[in-house]
C-alpha cells in the first residue's frame, strides 16, 4: 500500500524536485527553497513550523501516544556551475544541487503527505526536518539547540542520501560508523625570510610546511589509524627570489571515532610544533571541531533493512564494508538518538556515464524518487511498530 501510494506520486514528486533543482541555495540563505517547500506543505493542509530561518519542521501525530521518529533532509545546494547535461538546469549561476539535497527534500514531502494520509494507524509520532546548510557550517546542531528533538522527545532517527555511484533500486546501509569526522586545520609557520640567493641564512618557512606536509599524509600508515589527513592550501611567498616569513597551510582530518579524532588533533599538534624547532621556526596550529562521525544503530538499520525488504522496488540492499569518508552533520542527531543513514541508489541505467557527489556534471536518475519516499515511509511506520506500548 505504502509503494502503491508512492508511486502515484512519481508525477508530483518529478515535478517537486525539479522546481527545487532550478533554485539551489547555500547555508541559511535557502529562503526561495524553504518558501517553495511550506507551500507545498500549506497546499498539502500539513501545518508546519519554521526553525533556524530556513528550517521547517512538520510532526504527524499518530492514532495513539507512541514514540516519535525523526526523519532528516537536508536542503542546501552547492557553489558549483551547473555543468550537467539533466534537461532541468540550476537557473542561479554557478549554484547547483550537485549533492542531491532538492531529492532529499522532494523525499521527505513525499513523506510527509503519505504519513498524513495514513496518520490514522500510526504507532506514534513522526517529525520531518527539512534541514538547512549541511553543506556550510551545519543547520542540525542550530535546530537540536532550537528543540527539534522536544516536543515531543524524538526516541529515534533516520536520514537517507543519494548515491550516484549506485543503481537505482538498490539501498546502502552499513553498521557502526559511516560518514566521517571532517574537522579542518590551518598550520602558521613563522620562518624568517631572506634573499633567495641565501637559503643557508635565513629560515625559509616553505621547507618546513614541505617537511610537515610529509609527515601528516603519512599519519594513517605510520600510526595506523582508520582515518584521512589531507594539506590542500599553502600560501606563502610574494616573488621568484624572496624567502617568505611566515607560510599557512591548511587541510582537512578525517576520523571515524572520537578516540582518532582526539589523536588527530594532537598528533598534527605535535607534528607542526616539533618540525617547525628542527628548523628553527615556530608553528600554530589552529584544529576546527566540526561534525562528529555518522554512528549507525544496529538496530535501526535492521529496521530499515526489514522495511526495503518488504518493498518491491527495492532491488538489493548493500551492506557497505567501509565507512565514507565524507561528513554529515546527521551525526549530531545520532550522538543523541539511535539512528540509521542509509544511500539511495540514484545511477541511471548507464553507470559509465554517472558522476559522483558534488561534480559540475551530477545527475540524478528520478525513478529514484517514489523509492526513497517509500524506504522513508515504511521505516518510519516499522519503527512506531516496533516500539509501540
Ligand atoms: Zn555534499
Ligand atoms: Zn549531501
């Protein structure tokens, strides 16, 4: 019943994502998308609520007091020129849903509207997040801080995201971690500078951002830690023939658990700081907390698990050996309740021709999207199930 209602909607559900391709925005600053999705929601009679600016938050109250479920899409587009060849193109110049947040989106109010038809028999509560600035500083925390988990108090969480590099049809899922920490870290060296004709009498802040450079890629193998450390900036030097001063590095640290997030940061601390002495220059290390690690309940994947295996349109369900290591602030949802964030396959028939997240060329296959409402739906109503009194 659930598919069949799902797939009643692929017009409407085509015609939702596509207005929300035409207008990706960025970080609390998604007003058309946030305006676009409540008018859906007004026209739907499925009163809402605005939180964080361009958040909205719908609760669909079952036929009795249950427990409630959250269920979480993210909204934000990308700074990226739209290079795809999808005959549906961004209309703001170089913006782009190259993430999938507007099939995020288009998912959840598919969701919502089903949940609302049948709210009758559900087992509880459900909450759906359309959240804001995944992509930038983060929308879940601000709304957790709002109170999107009171009022009723979410016992439970699940959040979907799309996945280009696998077919149609066919759901990732993955226990214990699977999206990463992506904290940043910005190294100032203070060197001395000189003429370059003179290396040997000044102290030339390149070599030791080099030295350090070397030393952090070879963290992971050296220490053998499950995690990525990455310098992607240095900037420093204004000519040929001047030994700069002072050099800035920056890169990203990629962890899966606390306890490499932790070392992480000392580590690259250590690093910078020791380097920097052999050569005689100082180091300041500056390591920027961002999300923690994605960490999946068991549990609530084999709630979702059971629930795709009930739907037809569900082809195969992966069980992933590793984890991403790409972030997602969902993290903060499920640091505080047990949660499942699971991949919709969204390749079209013709896997040479996909490209991955956050490519200019990303294109989404929107067969895809009655699947992604129906996984939502049946989730949410087999987790009111599961724990109802
Ligand atoms: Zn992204
Ligand atoms: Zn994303």
């Amino acid at each position: 019943m659930i598919e069949e209602k799902a797939f009643e909607m692929k017009d409407e559900l085509i015609s939702i994502r596509r207005a929300l391709h035409k207008i990706p925005e960025t970080e609390f600053e998604e007003f058309k998308t946030a305006e676009y999705i409540r008018s859906k929601l007004t026209e739907y009679g499925i009163p809402y609520e605005a939180v964080c600016g361009t958040g909205t938050v719908v609760t669909i109250n079952g036929k009795n007091t249950g427990k409630t479920v959250l269920l979480r899409a993210d909204i934000d587009g990308l700074p990226i020129k739209d290079e795809s060849d999808f005959e549906v193109k961004s209309e703001r110049v170089g913006y782009m849903h190259a993430c999938g947040h507007d099939i995020h989106a288009t998912c959840l109010l598919g969701t919502v509207k089903l949940l609302n038809e049948i709210k009758g028999t559900l087992n509880g509560n459900v909450k759906c997040v359309f959240q804001p600035a995944e992509e930038g500083s983060g929308g879940a925390l601000p709304m957790i801080n709002e109170g999107v988990m009171e009022n009723p108090r979410v016992d439970g969480a699940f959040g979907l995201h799309v996945e280009p590099l696998e077919k149609t049809g066919n759901i990732q899922i993955k226990d214990g971690s699977i999206m990463a920490s992506p904290d940043d870290f910005k190294i100032t060296i203070q060197g001395t500078g000189g003429h370059g004709a003179y290396p040997e009498k000044s102290v030339n802040p390149l070599t030791v951002a080099a030295r350090i450079l070397e030393r952090c890629h070879a963290i992971p193998k050296k220490y053998d830690l499950p995690c990525v450390v990455t310098v992607c900036e240095i900037h420093g030097g204004t000519a040929r023939n001047i030994i700069p001063a002072s050099v800035i590095m920056t890169g990203t640290a990629r962890s899966l658990d606390s306890d490499t997030r932790a070392k992480l940061n000392s580590l690259i601390r250590e690093i910078a700081q020791t380097t920097a002495e052999e050569y005689g220059a100082a180091a300041e290390l500056d390591f920027s907390l961002l999300f923690p690690p994605v960490v999946n309940d068991a549990g609530m994947n084999a709630i979702v698990r059971k629930g795709a295996e009930k739907l037809s349109c569900v082809k195969k369900i992966i069980t992933l050996e590793k984890p991403s290591m790409i972030g997602d602030d969902f993290a903060y949802f499920a640091k505080l309740v047990p949660s499942a964030y699971f991949r919709l396959g969204v390749g079209n028939a013709d896997m040479d021709a996909v490209y991955p997240l956050h490519s200019p060329k990303f294109k989404a296959d929107e067969n895809a999207l009655p699947i992604g409402v129906s996984v939502l739906v049946q989730t949410a109503v087999d987790f009111l199930d599961t724990f109802k009194g």
